[in-house]
C-alpha cells in the first residue's frame, strides 16, 4: 500500500491527524489499479465514511466522473454506496 500510505501522510494535519474537506481521516482502506479509499469520519454528520480518490490523466474526462458521483447520488438504495460529496483536487 506504498501509493496509499503515501497520499495519506501528505494530507493536512489538524492536532497530529489528516483532516481533508470537513473529513478526520482515521487510516487507508485500499488501493486499486486508479485510486485510495480512505477510512475517515464526517465531522458535521458524525457518520463514518470512506473517502475514494481517483487518480486520472490529464486530458481525461473529468466530467464523466463527475456524471457518475451525481448519478450515484440520486440512488437510495441498501446495496448502493451513498456519495455525499465530490471534489476535483489539483
């Protein structure tokens, strides 16, 4: 988990833990082939979350990722992962 350790220690640090977006940042999940899921605590909602960063090419379709976190947010379903935020980063 070299590439995820590696994002996770370069987060910004509020009192000695990674805070990224109103996110506490508790530890890495995994890693895949594109991105890092991160293990962390919505600080206004008090839920536990996981934070997934997709790694892309520059000239990628950035607003087809953006199509999808829009899509999967319209779903309330037990079985479909709640997005509740997404954020273009660099």
């Amino acid at each position: 988990m070299d590439k995820a350790q590696s994002l996770y220690e370069r987060l910004p640090k509020n009192g000695g833990q990674p805070i990224l977006g109103g996110i506490l940042i508790s530890g890495v999940l995994g890693q895949g082939g594109k991105g890092v899921v991160l293990k962390g605590l919505h600080m206004r909602l008090s839920i536990p979350v996981a934070v997934k960063f997709i790694s892309i090419e520059p000239d990628s379709d950035v607003q087809m990722i953006l199509n999808e976190a829009r899509l999967a947010a319209s779903i309330n379903h037990l079985n479909v992962v709640r997005v509740y935020d997404v954020n273009k980063e660099g």
